[in-house]
C-alpha cells in the first residue's frame, strides 16, 4: 500500500480485466502499520513509512476507484483511522498524523462527492484484538477502557458493513468511534 507504482500496477489491472460491467462500490481502505518511537528518536524511514502505507496509500487507491463510483452516481468509501487520529498518542507521531490526515481527507472529500450519491466516512477503533495490537499490554491498557476489554475485530467489521450499505446513504463525512467507551 505504500508503492503508488503497485498500487497502480496492481488494481489497475483488475479494473481492466473487469471492464464496464463490474464498477467497484464499496472501497474500504484498511491499511496500516505501526511504528512507534518518540519523535526525537524517529527516523525518516519510520515517518515516510507509516505516512505512506496508510494516508498515501489510501490516496492512490481512492482517486483509482473513485470516477466510476461519480459515473455510476453509487458509492461507498470507508475510512478505518484509529482513535490515536482523533487524540493523538505518545510515541504515535507518525500513526496518529497519519490517521488524522484521513479524518481530514475523509471530511473534506465526503463534500466534494456526496450530491453523486457516493459516501466517505470513517471509522476510528480503539483497542481491538489484532496482529497490530498483540504486542500492547492488553490487561493494563483494558483497564483505562470502561467496557474493560479490547474490541473484537467482528465489532468494527459489522460497523463497517453497515456503513457500506445501501440503507447508509444519508450518512457522510463522518468518524465513528468504536472503543469500548474509551473517549478523547
């Protein structure tokens, strides 16, 4: 996700081998690494590359599958930022820039499209089971959230899926947080 050669590369071809007939409608752009260190401490390599997978990355593959949604006056994109986007975090300089720069993309584009009947929201997960949160002390960090455990990955999942569907048309331009409780 990080390679706008790829990226190009990679959906282009499956748009072409699709043809007219097959337009995408639901684009969810998930994602994301981590790499957490101070700001002092951080290297370029590790700011260009959370940046690039998950805001540029999200840019390149948007803007790909985007016209066909305006043409076909249907569409849903979804967003997943992090709740790190919406407060920041110590030690996430790069992860929470870059989730807040898709809070900012998600707003901003939602405006430019929504009379084409296409959506944008996002959704921000708090702690939520995953390869990404496997390293986290679970037990300590579950004691700052007030349902007291980590999400489930099918939580955020029937989230998404509901903003993806049809019924959610009039819903755009928005971040919905899913923590457990765990506010900014």
């Amino acid at each position: 996700m990080s390679s706008k050669d790829e990226i190009e590369h990679t959906l282009g071809q499956w748009i072409e081998s699709a043809g007219k007939e097959k337009v995408i409608e639901v684009l969810v752009n998930n994602a994301g690494i981590r790499q957490d260190t101070l700001l002092s401490f951080m290297s370029d390599e590790q700011w260009n590359t959370v940046l690039d997978t998950s805001l540029q990355g999200m840019f390149y593959v948007t803007r790909m599958v985007l016209n066909p949604m305006l043409m076909n006056r249907y569409g849903r994109i979804v967003n997943i930022v992090s709740l790190s986007g919406l407060k920041g975090m110590a030690g996430q300089v790069n992860y929470s820039a870059a989730k807040a720069g898709m809070i900012g993309a998600t707003k901003a584009l939602a405006q430019e499209i929504a009379k084409r009947n296409v959506t944008v929201n996002a959704v921000a997960p708090g702690f939520v089971s995953s390869d990404m949160t496997a390293d986290l002390d679970a037990v300590e960090l579950s004691k700052m959230i007030p349902m007291k455990r980590f999400g489930k990955p099918e939580e955020v999942a029937d989230l998404v899926g509901f903003l993806a569907f049809v019924n959610a048309a009039y819903i755009t331009g928005q971040v919905v947080s899913i923590n457990g409780g765990l506010y900014t």
